[in-house]
C-alpha cells in the first residue's frame, strides 16, 4: 500500500471503531438479545466476538510472524477450510469470555482496537504472515481489520432495523483484498459495476436485504 492508502486505511480503521461505539450506546438490555446477520449469534455475541477479535490481533501482532494464525495460514490450505479452524476458535473464545452486558465488551473491544490501531504504523511494512505464496503484511492485515469492523457496524445496524455503509466502501474493499489472499478466488472479479459495498457484503457471506423481523 501506498503512504496515502496506508493514511486512508488508518482513518477508516478509526471510523469502524467509532461507529461500532455509536451504534453500541442505542441497544437496550432487550435489543442486545436480539438477532443479527451472523446468524449463530446475538448482537451481545457480536460484542463479545469483537472484543476477541481485538485481543487476537495484538497477539498475532505481537508473535508475526510466527503468530498462531501465521502457522494456520502457512498449512495453505483451502479458504473454507480455514473459516471452519477459525470459526470453532471464534467459538471457543466467546465461551470463555465473562458474563458481562453487551456495553461491557463493546468498551473493551474499543480499548483494545484503538489500542492496536496506534500501534500499526510502526510496523507498517513488516511481514504479518503468508497464505501460499502471497505475503501479508502488517499493513495489509490492518485493511482486513478495517474492512472487518465496518462488517460488523453493519451487522449491528441490521439488528436495530438500520442501515450502515462507511463512507468509503471502495477503500474498505481494497483492505479487505490486500488482507485476505485466501479469498482471492472468490474476490479476483471484482465488483464487476456492482456497489462495492454490497460486493463486499456478499463476498463476507451475508445477504445486503437481511433484516431482523
């Protein structure tokens, strides 16, 4: 990425944790309970998925490039091989996280990415880990971080009955490619004229027309 797509992808990283935040602070006891497009969690499991998420990427950052989810990707094996490993980590961490309202995790979550957001330019450049033969680097996993807050927001919008798109979804589609080599087969054609937000949505396994109710 380049100096000024490196400060684009900064500044969008921010603006995915302050959304998260502002789209937290309208849930209800009642509403954190209620559905969301990641259909095997509530918006409080969303919550507390993110706050893992957050603490997972200080620790790969930390241990890049021999992290745990560097040796996962070095096995190059299939992309929905590797949502499977992920997706029953996700689970495992939610498990174990405290009982605590949705408010609760969303602050830690915002601590802890804010936190890694201030970290990334010092290591900009350096090697995060490598799916086959593509290099990722520190930079590059930030844009699959933005892209994946800005998701997220969205996630959490649909389950109040809103809608969410950053302001620049071509952007957060660039992250999200830089970041996640695994899905290049799914990602190589591009938008095609389509709304690259909705490319995105779609590319991320959810449905644009989703809706609670």
């Amino acid at each position: 990425m380049s100096r000024a797509s490196r400060a684009g992808i900064l500044a969008a990283y921010r603006d995915g944790v302050t959304v998260i935040c502002e789209l937290a602070v309208q849930f209800t006891d009642a509403t954190w309970l209620a559905a969301t497009p990641c259909t095997e969690w509530r918006a409080v499991d969303l919550a507390g998925h993110l706050r893992c998420v957050a603490d997972d990427y200080h620790e790969y950052l930390d241990d890049a490039p021999a992290s745990r989810l560097a040796r996962l990707m070095a096995t190059g094996v299939p992309a929905d091989s590797l949502a499977r490993k992920l997706a029953r980590q996700n689970a495992a961490e939610l498990a174990a996280l405290p009982d605590v309202s949705g408010t609760e995790h969303i602050a830690a979550f915002a601590e802890s990415a804010r936190s890694y957001g201030r970290r990334l330019s010092a290591s900009w450049d350096l090697p995060h880990h490598r799916y086959r033969d593509t290099e990722v680097t520190v930079g590059a996993m930030a844009g699959a971080a933005c892209a994946e807050w800005h998701l997220h927001a969205w996630d959490l919008a649909r389950s109040l009955g809103k809608d969410y798109r950053p302001a620049d979804p071509e952007l957060v589609l660039a992250g999200w490619r830089a970041g996640t080599p695994q899905l290049w087969p799914v990602l190589a054609a591009g938008p095609d004229g389509d709304d690259p937000w909705h490319f995105l949505l779609r590319a991320s396994g959810r449905d644009p027309g989703w809706s609670a109710v």
